[in-house]
C-alpha cells in the first residue's frame, strides 16, 4: 500500500466561516460536496464537515482521511496486518473510500483518487 498524505478531519457548526479561515490559512482554495446530507469543503490538508449532528457524530469516530494509491491495495495490506474494515470500498464523489478499525482501535479512512 502507498500512502499518499493524510488529511486532517475538522467538523464545524459555520462552514462559510471555517472554509474562509482554512484558505486563508493554507492559500488554497476548497473544493466542495455534498455526502449523505453533510457538506464537506477540502481545504488542503484540511476536510471540513458541516451538517446535521447525527451525521456528525459518526464522522467524528474517524480520526483521519489518508490518501493511498489505491484503496483495494490497502484493504488487502489492511486485513493481512490485521485491522477489521468496517465500510468499503465504495465510491464516493471524488475516488473510493473505505473505512478501518485498526488493532489498536483507531478508525481512519481510506481514499484513493481511482474511479470506481
């Protein structure tokens, strides 16, 4: 599995005003959608979330989003050392996603940029 970056997960009551900040901040400019009812604003190596609490909720179990080459490499190197996939893969906006409890009990997911 290659990983390529990790992004960091940021919910946030006033996306507008989170999504100003974060450009500013990092001189880049968000790029926008919209999944299961929550609007999400990537912002460099920011996520920004925004949306109703029980969604959130769920969201803030991830500790973060990290960008791998390709996500069915990772649910394999992922299951061989041991962590439970939990969501996944499965397409999302912008590649595939997947979802892993690691044997620590950490929860990250998994993204790739590759069309489903």
């Amino acid at each position: 599995m290659v990983i390529l970056g990790t992004t960091l997960r940021v919910c946030v009551d006033d996306l507008e005003g989170a999504v100003e900040f974060y450009e500013r901040l990092t001189g880049a400019p968000a790029q926008r959608f919209e999944r299961g009812g929550v609007s999400v604003a990537a912002v460099g190596c920011f996520l920004l979330m925004s949306g109703p609490e029980a969604e959130l909720e769920v969201l803030r179990r991830v500790s973060a989003t990290i960008s791998v080459q390709d996500v069915d490499a990772a649910f394999t190197a992922l299951t061989e050392a041991g962590a439970k996939i939990l969501a996944g893969p499965v397409p999302t906006p912008v590649g595939r996603n997947l979802i892993a409890v690691h044997p620590d009990g950490s929860v990250f997911e998994y993204v790739d940029r590759r069309a489903a």
